[in-house]
C-alpha cells in the first residue's frame, strides 16, 4: 500500500523584513527554486481620522527571468507582535480588516522582470475608537513541487513562498502614548559569547511605539569607546498591551577583557540606564587563575605549618637547656 502523504514545506519570508518595517523593496529568494519575489513598501504607517477613506496601494514585484511568471494570492488578516518579536496573524479579524475593501484581483499572475499595482481602500467609521489598528495583506505564491520527491507516488515536497504588506494606522483622538521598562540588565560576568543587554517593555497605551536601545562600551581606565550604537540605534515596535524582551549585542566582543558598559533603553518618553562593569574571561583563563589561587593558599597553609613548627622546636629546646647558677 503507497503512502499518499505529502511533505509542505511553507516558506515564511515575511517575518524579519516585515515587523523590521523595512521601506524598500525586499526580494526573498528559495535556495531548492528559482522563484521569487518583493513587495514594496513592506509596510505603511498612516493616520486616519473617524470618517476617513484612505486609499492605499503596493507593488508585488518579481525579478524573475522571461520563463518565470509569478502567480500569487492575497489574504487579509490581523496581526501583533509577541514577546519575543515573532508574527502572529489572528484568524479573527479586527476591525479595520472588516474597514478595508481589496480594489485589486485576489489572484492573480505578475509577468516575469515586472510589477502589479495591488490597491485598497480603508473606509473608517464615524465612531471608531481612537488607537491602533493593524492589518496584513499575505502575499502567497502558487504551491510548487521542488526537489527530487516523485509526485507521481503521491511523495514530495511542496514549497510555498509568503511575505506580508503591514499597514500600521493610527485613528486619531484620544490615543495614549505611554509604557513601562520592566527590566534592563547587562550580565557583570561572561565566560564566552558576546557582551549582551537585555531589556522588557509593556506598551500600556493604545497606539504602537517604538523603543530604543543604545550600548556604549569602554574599555576599562579608557574614555575611548570600543562600540557604540548611538548614531544607529537598534529599534522594535511595540504594539499595544503587548510586552516584548529584546536583546543588543556586541558581535565584536573580544575573547577576554574589562570593560565599563552603559546600556540605554528608551520608549515613549521613559529612559532607563544601566552601567556595568563587565568581566570577560574565557573557562581556560578562569582555570589558571584558580589553580593559582588553590596553589598560592596551599603555600600559605605549609608555611605556616612550618612555621609553627620550627617554634615549637625552639621551644622545647629552650625547656630542655639547664639553667647555670
């Protein structure tokens, strides 16, 4: 009896360059195929009054040779950010997945070295509450059979390649921008990897912000800065009631070394700064210095035996000389 299952292999593209908010296009390829394709913009943040009708548009790009066309699929869903910065895309749609009418085909086929126009209109309610709304247009490819599985036998592979449009909009009115910095640490002690600060945060208002996070390190007895981030700093967005932990690291940390770190972490208008001395010392490094130490306090215990006892000799020995009259 044949096995008739197939193997799915879902290619998620969206993740890192969509929450990124990357602006440009950005074009994924799949190194079992020769598909693949953008969407430019990633992202589009607006501002919408009560009442408003918003007309939005993406392109659906594919950079393909001549013999590769690119057909596609459009779903509309929810989405937020967990604490971890995955995606989580809601089956049950908010409410501006219910404003927003797709003015474009759901399907359809991008010639090869081209574009398609994908176009949509958000029409917002009178009463519509003040805050975030958060909307996803997935873009599918066609599911395609790659590798050396034979389909025939009902065995294989299937790839599928998937990125998201994000639209962040802002329903103006009585939004609150406010959150809290729960926790900013940097470990005082390394014995490998990277120097690393950590930070969590809780957006507690109604609107989506964007934490910053700025490590200086300085090697220690030096004002000479060994890494900065400060004229780039690392970025997250944070959505609304959700709270996200977040880490900066040094790549370039060396093998061994003192430094003095300040670690800045700021989000709608907090700012908290953690400075730490940290200690790098590689496991080998920490095993000499504690044989050492093992062998410098064994020296002091026999000298110190010995020296108790050469007393003790003295001792006796002036018991043992008579005393002239």
């Amino acid at each position: 009896m044949r096995m008739l299952n197939k193997i799915k292999r879902i290619r998620l593209s969206l993740l890192a360059p969509a929450i990124m908010l990357l602006t440009s296009p950005v074009l994924t390829t799949c190194a079992d195929s020769e598909v693949s394709f953008g969407l430019s913009p990633m992202k589009q943040s607006i501002v919408l009054n009560p009442g408003d009708t918003y007309h939005g548009s993406f392109k659906i790009v594919n950079p393909n040779s001549s013999k590769n066309e690119l057909e596609y699929e459009i779903e509309r869903k929810s989405f937020y950010v967990d604490e971890g910065y995955g995606t989580t895309f809601d089956e049950i749609a908010s409410p501006i997945v219910d404003w927003t009418t797709l003015n474009s085909d759901a399907t359809g086929i991008v010639a090869p070295n081209s574009n398609v126009d994908i176009k949509f209109t958000i029409e917002v309610p009178e009463d519509a509450a003040s805050g975030g709304q958060y909307e996803a247009f997935m873009v599918k490819t066609k599911k395609s059979d790659v590798g050396d599985g034979n389909m025939q036998n009902g065995a294989g592979i299937q790839e599928q390649l998937i990125m998201a449009h994000l639209v962040f909009a802002e329903i103006a009115g009585n939004t609150v921008r406010q959150g809290e910095i729960v926790s900013v640490d940097v470990p005082s002690f390394l014995l490998s990897g990277n120097i690393t600060g950590s930070a969590t945060i809780k957006n507690t208002g109604n609107i989506h912000g964007e934490a910053k996070y700025i490590m200086q390190v300085y090697p220690l007895f030096s004002s000479e800065e060994a890494y900065t981030n400060e004229e780039d700093p690392d970025t997250r967005i944070i959505l609304p009631d959700r709270t996200l932990y977040n880490e900066l690291a040094w790549s370039e940390t060396p093998d061994m070394g003192i430094f003095n770190v300040i670690y800045t972490v700021e989000f709608e208008g907090v700012t908290t700064q953690v400075s730490k001395l940290v200690i790098k010392c590689p496991i080998w490094l920490l095993f000499i210095i504690i044989f050492i130490i093992f062998a410098i306090i064994i020296w002091i215990v026999m000298r110190v035996k010995h020296h108790g006892k050469k007393s003790r000799k003295t001792t006796e020995s002036n018991k043992s000389t008579p005393v002239s009259e």
